[in-house]
C-alpha cells in the first residue's frame, strides 16, 4: 500500500466518544413514541398509526444496526441518516393526527439525535484541531448537514401525500384539481413517491447526482404547475412567489454538480467495491477517492 493510498483511507476516520447522556436520553424518547404509537394503533388501527408505529419502530432498527461505536464512517452516517429520516417522518405523521403527547415527545427525541450528530462533529473536530487535514474534515460536516438538511425538508411533503390516509391526501387532490392537472389523485401519488425517493436519496447520498439532478427537475415542474413563476419573485407573495423553490433548486444542483461528500452511500459503495465509471458519474464521484 502507498503513502498515497494510506492518507486517503485515515483521512475519512471520524473518532467518537459516545455520550452516554444523550444516548440514553435518546433511547428513552423513542420507545416512549413507540409505546404511544402501538396505544394509539392499538385503539384505532387506521393508516396513519400504522404507519407512524412503522416509522418509530424502523428509528429504532436503524440505531441498533449501527456497528463500529467509535467511529462515524460510512456505514455508521448512513445507519445514522436514516434512523434520523424515519424519526421524522413518524413525527410529522403525529403531527397530523394531532397526537400531542407523542407530537412533543418525538420533537425533543429528534433535537436530541440532532444533537448527538453535533457532539459527535464537535468531538471530531477538537481531537483534529492541529491536523493538516482539519479543514477537509469541517468541509465534510458542512456537506453532510447541508444534504441532510435539503432530503428532510421534503418530508412533511410526502407524508401527506402517502402515509397519513385519505383525509390529507384529498387536500392535495383538491389543489392538483383547481390547477387543472389531469387525474389529480394519481399525481398526487407520484408526487409523493417522487419527495419521498428524493428526501431518502438526497439525505443519505445514494446515487447523488442522478438524484439531484430528477429532484432539481421535479422541483421545477412544481413550481411550474403551480404557476409560483407568475406569483412575483416573494415566497411571502400571496400564493408564494418563485423565491424559495429556485433557492431549494439551486443549492440542490451543488449536489449534481459536486458529488455528495464523504458521509454518503454512494462513497462507502466506492470504498467497498471497484465501480464502473458510467457508475460512479451518475453518482457524482471522481475516479480516484480523497
């Protein structure tokens, strides 16, 4: 093995010490949303507590799936992402059924896991304070909260449209309907699919530019059809102006154009196995790893 070849396989290795405060703290929220889930399926087993127990109860999996406790690579932030991914979209399936208890509950067991993913960055960064590397590193943690951020804000999207029943889903038909989009119920669910693909994709790095390029495109013919461009530029605008979706729209297209960062799928797929090139391109990855 080359000097090279060895720099680029410890650059990536992000130390961890765990908190055990937060991780407790974290255990107890989650199976306290849980056990409210299951009560609430329990007494009425309709879609949207189905699917708010499914999601708790997948976090759940997610976090105990994580190996390798005193690194955060690649297989840990993934393992990490979408635990995070599948908390959320249980709370704001909550959300929607106006479950109170579990509405609060989830919201400070999600602040929390955020919080475990700072510490975790905060622990990395100090432990590589004098590193030659430290400022790849900062680069790696702004990516990865960058592209978390832009596949989360998606979900309360999706879950209305998929997994909180017909009650919230006829809004959107509704609206779909008054624009004059043709079958309004079936685009209504592919417009969900589509959110849901790209919140899962965007926030753990599978197939990055492909995926910011579809969501990019989708973004666009949303805001098209919802004639957001003859709004005026303010989202504040009444009927919400193009300002937010070409923001959104823009900073996804970094994706396309960069290539998603370590913290990724798409980079441990690379580190695990030789990938053809016309691969890693859709991927937005160089030939050679950092």
């Amino acid at each position: 093995m080359n000097a090279r070849h060895k720099t680029e396989d410890t650059l990536p290795v992000y130390d961890i010490r765990p908190n055990w405060v937060l991780i407790a703290s974290y255990w107890l929220g989650l199976l306290g949303c849980l056990g409210l889930s299951i009560w609430a399926m329990i007494h009425q087993p309709q879609q949207l507590q189905i699917w708010m127990t499914v999601f708790f109860t997948l976090s759940g999996l997610f976090v105990l799936m994580r190996t390798q406790l005193a690194r955060f690579n690649h297989h840990a932030s993934i393992n990490f992402m979408i635990a995070l991914f599948t908390l959320l979209t249980a709370w704001r399936i909550s959300v929607i059924g106006e479950y109170n208890i579990i509405i609060w509950l989830a919201a400070m067991t999600s602040m929390i896991k955020v919080a475990m993913l700072i510490d975790i960055a905060w622990v990395d960064l100090t432990l590589h304070q004098t590193s030659e590397h430290l400022s790849v590193k900062r680069l790696e943690w702004h990516i990865l909260l960058m592209r978390m951020m832009l596949g989360f804000v998606f979900i309360p999207h999706f879950t209305e449209k998929l997994f909180t029943g017909p009650g919230t889903r006829d809004i959107d038909v509704l609206a779909f309907s008054q624009l004059g989009v043709p079958l309004p119920w079936l685009v209504v669910i592919i417009a969900g699919l589509c959110e849901f693909a790209a919140a899962l994709a965007l926030s753990t790095g599978l197939l990055t530019r492909l995926t910011a390029v579809c969501t990019c495109l989708y973004l666009f013919i949303a805001t098209y059809l919802g004639q957001h461009f003859s709004k005026g530029f303010i989202w504040v605008s009444a009927g919400g102006g193009w300002e937010y979706p070409v923001l959104w729209i823009a900073m996804i297209a970094c994706f396309a154009l960069f290539g998603p960062g370590y913290f990724s799928v798409d980079q441990f797929l690379n580190h695990q196995y030789h990938l053809p090139k016309w691969l890693k391109m859709i991927m937005g990855l160089h030939d050679k790893n950092r």
